[in-house]
C-alpha cells in the first residue's frame, strides 16, 4: 500500500493548519510557504501520474481497513490527471493573488489549501460517501474564498451559490442514504457489481437515486438547467478565485463520468446508461446558452464566466458521445479549457484596472496602455475556450497561462512571444 496515494490530501490540509497557527507571521513568509505547498502537490501529482501512467491503480486503505467496510482512495489514471491538472492549475491564481487580493480579507491561504484539499480528496475518493464528505469540504472553502474580499454584488451572488449548493449536498445525501439502503455498501467498485444484480422490485428506488446523484452532479457542473448560479458568482468574486472555480465544474464532469461508466455502465443491468439519454440533450443546450450568454455579456468578466459554461458543454457532450474517442477528447479538452478560462479571468481584471473607471464593461473609453496586447491576448483566449465544431483544441493547453503572464509581466521578454507561438495549431489536433 503506498503512502504517496495520501499525500494530496494531507499535504494541504497540514498547509492549512499551520497557515491558520501562524496567521501573524509577515505576509510575504505565508505567501512564499504556500506556493511552496503547491509546487509540492504539483509533484506529487506528477509522480503519481507516473506510476499509474502503465495502468496500475493504487489503493489505499485508511486505517487498513479494507474494501468495502472501509474507506478507500483509488489512484488510477483518470484520478491522477485530474489530479495534475488541478495542480497545476493552482500556483498560478496564487500568483496573482499574491498581488494583493489575499490581503483583501482573512484567511485566503488557509481557506485556498483546504479546497485543494476538497479538489484532491473528491477525484481520489472510492467511495460515494466520502465523495460527499470532500464536496463539503471543497464548498466550505470556496464559500469563504468567494466572499474574500466582501462587497454588496459579491455577497448577493454568493449568497445564491451557498443556498443552491446546500440544497445540491441535501439531494446528494438522500441518495447516498438510498443506496446504502439497497446494496448495504458505498463503495463504488462494489456498488457496481451488486447494481449488476438489482432484484426488480428495487429497480424503481435505485433509478430514483441515480437520477439524484444525476442532478446533484448537473448542480456542480452547471448543467442546464441548474447552471444560473455560475454566470453571477464567477463574475463577481475576484479574479484569482474565479481563475481556481474554473476546475470546480470540472468535479462535477468528473463526478458524472466517473459514476456513469463504473456504477451505471454496460455492466449494470436494468441501470444500464442511465445517464446518457439525459446527458447529451442538456449538455448541447448547455453549450448554447453558454455561448448566447457570452454573447449577451455586460463585461468581461461575465462573459468568460458564460465561456466557462459553454466549455463545460463542449465537455460533457465529448463524454456523452458513444466510444472512446470522443471520450479521448474530452479528456485532452479539459485542461486546455480549465486553463483558458481561468485566464480569461486574470486576464479580465489586467484589462479592468488598465482602464480605469470604465473597468470591464463593455463601453466605449479612451486609450488604455498596452491595448493591442490585452485584447488581443483576450481574444485568442475566447476563442481558445471554446474551440469546438471539427476540432477540440487548435491551442496549445499552456497558451492561457502564458496569455496572462504577458499581461501581468509586460517588461518581461519571454511571455508574449511564447503565448503567440503557443497559439498555432497543435500537432495534436482531435476531431469529435
């Protein structure tokens, strides 16, 4: 059993308790240990990659006991690669953060670690309770972390995030109760063996469950028609928040992925597909209200939260889509999209305090310094977002975060040119 299965959950939480012990200590030693952690998770995330990279899958029994009386963090490649796109992610809102949005409230750092904690815990987890169990730790840190900062706009469209996901972790638990219920474990592996068997007079209550877990995950995805709450609240916390939420939808995408193939898949009998006849309708109204939101946007900052709602379409509509190819494309899409958004957020706000007054809005003003390189980076960013039609991604995955260290770091030599060259077509081209 090894150890290093543990360690993204561990690593930020003892990051976190030690960030709120020493919460005194100068900002810039907190700052400098908590990118520190990060650059941490980023490598252990890759060498777990590594070793599943063969097709190995890890196992880790807290407290030996074993499956399915105990709970179990499961390591295979799927895990793993959310799991390194989720770090390396991270260091770069913690960059931009360090600006001086973390000094806006208290506890940004402690609250920041502790969603990695939540993101880590959620795509390692074998278990559906436990599944439950990291989602409120993941949403108890962002609701801290999307109010940082304060502001009437922000708490009124947080205020609507809070509300809708608890009602979504209330839904989540009826249905954990129900299956508990039926097969007498939670265990996901074991749930899909005894699924296969589901006597006929249990059909009725377990597809009742199913199709709860279907809406609670819809819920973290922003799935039509349960994706209002995103547009508002991504728009109106700061940037480097809305840059770390860009992988929240992608829990819920995960989540439903994850459940839809190894609970509900060919194997599961009367419960076989019990996802997809749903999933591609909505996933394609949810692709066109995103880019018809986009469209309609006020600002910049609403329009790459609509972006990030219509990526989340492109992306469940690659793994609703039969074979796997498609769902190949969607898994080479998904951090491409992550990054992109959460450049566009950074981005976003570069534009805005370069402007002044006017901020983001969509509104005629004066000149503002560097003008070219900003809307042109913010371009290529939309349209890098949501590249879809015949191909899945023409932009390289790192194009976004080069974007926004161009904007950040004018003087520096190397951004731009590498975000511009990053931006040709990649050899890798995917058709759907």
């Amino acid at each position: 059993m090894s150890h290093l299965a543990i360690a993204p959950i561990l690593i930020p939480l003892c990051a976190g308790i030690l960030l709120l012990l020493f919460r005194y200590l100068p900002i810039q030693l907190r700052r400098g240990f908590a990118l520190a952690v990060t650059l941490v998770q980023l490598l252990v995330a890759s060498l777990l990659l590594i070793k599943v990279s063969d097709g190995t899958i890890l196992s880790y029994a807290l407290g030996n006991w074993s499956a399915p009386f105990g709970i179990v963090l499961v390591v295979d490649r799927l895990a793993a690669w959310m799991l390194l796109v989720t770090t390396l992610l991270a260091p770069f809102p913690l960059l931009h953060a360090c600006r001086g949005t973390d000094t806006q409230g208290q506890h940004f750092h402690v609250l920041y670690q502790l969603q990695l904690m939540g993101l880590s815990g959620a795509f390692l987890t074998g278990d559906l309770f436990n599944l439950f169990v990291f989602f409120e730790v993941l949403l108890l840190a962002s609701y801290g972390l999307i109010l940082h900062g304060g502001g009437r706009r922000r708490t009124e469209s947080s205020l609507h995030y809070v509300v809708l996901n608890l009602a979504g972790s209330s839904l989540f638990l009826i249905a954990v109760g129900t299956l508990y219920g039926l097969y007498g474990t939670l265990n996901m592996a074991d749930l899909a063996l005894k699924m296969a068997t589901t006597p006929a007079e249990n059909l009725g209550p377990a597809r009742a469950a199913a199709l709860l877990l279907f809406g609670v995950f819809a819920l973290k995805a922003a799935l039509v028609p349960l994706y209002l709450w995103l547009p508002r609240a991504y728009a109106h916390t700061s940037a480097p928040v809305a840059a770390l939420f860009a992988i929240m939808t992608k829990v819920g995408a995960y989540s439903l992925l994850r459940t839809s193939t190894l609970m509900f898949g060919a194997q599961a009998g009367g419960l076989s597909w019990l996802y997809i006849p749903w999933l591609l309708p909505l996933a394609l109204a949810t692709l066109l209200l995103g880019l018809l939101g986009a469209l309609a946007a006020r600002d910049l900052r609403e329009q790459a939260a609509y972006l990030v709602v219509a990526s989340v379409g492109t992306l469940l509509t690659a793994f609703a889509l039969p074979g796997s190819d498609a769902l190949a494309a969607g898994l080479y899409y998904l951090p491409h999209s992550t990054f992109a958004a959460a450049a566009l957020f950074l981005l976003a706000e570069a534009i805005s305090q370069a402007r002044g007054t006017q901020g983001d809005r969509f509104e005629p003003g004066s000149a503002m310094p560097g003008a070219a390189w900003l809307g042109g980076l913010f371009f290529a960013l939309t349209n890098s977002c949501c590249s879809r039609r015949r191909w899945i991604t023409p932009c390289g995955p790192g194009f976004g975060l080069l974007s926004w260290a161009a904007a950040c770091w004018p003087s520096l030599p190397w951004p731009a040119p590498a975000a511009c060259s990053s931006s040709a077509p990649s050899p890798m081209w995917i058709r759907t």
